[in-house]
C-alpha cells in the first residue's frame, strides 16, 4: 500500500486509447479511429502526506542501530543518483 501511495504523491504517467466503431451495412463494428496518448497525472499533496506520516511511525519504531544503517543507505543512494546525473 505504502507503494501506491508513494506513487500518486510523486505524480505518474498513463497511456490513454480512445477508439471510435461504427456498424457498417453488414451488421459488424469497424474501428474508425484509434487514439493513443499519455497523460501525466500530477502529485497528490494528500497522498504525500499520508506516506510520510507512515514512514515516520516506521522511524520512531527503529532502534539507533536501525537508523544509522537506513542513514547510510540513503546517503549511498543519493550519491548514486547524483554521479548519474552528472555522467
């Protein structure tokens, strides 16, 4: 759950289909148009809120021993993601 939350607070991306029948003298349905598009659902400010309020539970839960480690992960993330930026 804490995933989808996650999800809708960073904002995401759907691809859209919009199609069009007609029923021509046969009886049958034929695809007159097809459209195909992406559209960006932006940041849920409500669900940002609800998945920090989760991970600090989940912070005041761990023993010093567990947040030192979770500190370190983190920093070796973003120092991950800032030499991929930089490259």
């Amino acid at each position: 759950m804490l995933d989808i939350l996650l999800k809708k607070a960073r904002g995401y991306v759907i691809k859209e289909i919009v199609e069009e029948y007609c029923v021509d003298e046969n009886g049958e349905e034929k695809l007159l148009k097809r459209k195909v598009h992406q559209k960006h659902i932006p940041p849920d400010t409500t669900a940002l809120k609800e998945y920090l309020k989760h991970q600090d539970e989940k912070l005041m839960d761990m023993s010093e021993e567990e947040l030192q480690k979770e500190k370190q992960r983190l920093l070796n993330e973003l120092s991950k993601k800032s030499k991929n930026r930089s490259a």
